[in-house]
C-alpha cells in the first residue's frame, strides 16, 4: 500500500495540522511559559488511555509519575 494512500498516515498528518494551528491560536491568548509545560499532560492522558482503550497493566509506579506531573503543573500554574 502506497504511504499516499494510508488512511491513518493521512489522519495522522490531518490531526497534526489542525492541533498546530490550535495550539498557535492558543499562543496568542497565553504566554508560551504558561502554556508550555501543559504539554507534559500529553503524558499522563497517554497513560490514561493505554489503560482504558488498550487494557494495559497500571502500575503504583505510573499512578505515582501522573500525579507527580499534575502536581509540578499545579505548583507552576500558581
């Protein structure tokens, strides 16, 4: 199967164009230091969804590391 032609390249790529033009438009309301570190939410929602959508195995280890990122995004956000 041609890359041009893989459903879920194109999807991918699609996703990406319009999750970069949200997160400029979201630039221009919010300082890039503030918004920046939401980004490590990316990993704890990735845990959130291996266990829910993909049934994988949790952890106290991985329940730790979430709640330690939420945590350093609270302490920066106040």
């Amino acid at each position: 199967m041609s890359y041009a032609v893989n459903p879920y390249l194109v999807i991918g790529l699609v996703l990406y164009g319009l999750l970069t033009i949200f997160w400029v438009w979201i630039l221009t309301f919010v300082p890039i230091s503030v918004a920046y570190p939401f980004v490590a939410l990316a990993f704890v929602l990735t845990l959130v969804a291996g266990v829910i959508l993909f049934r994988e195995p949790w952890s106290a280890r991985l329940v730790l590391g979430g709640a330690m990122i939420v945590g350093g995004l609270l302490v920066i956000t106040r």
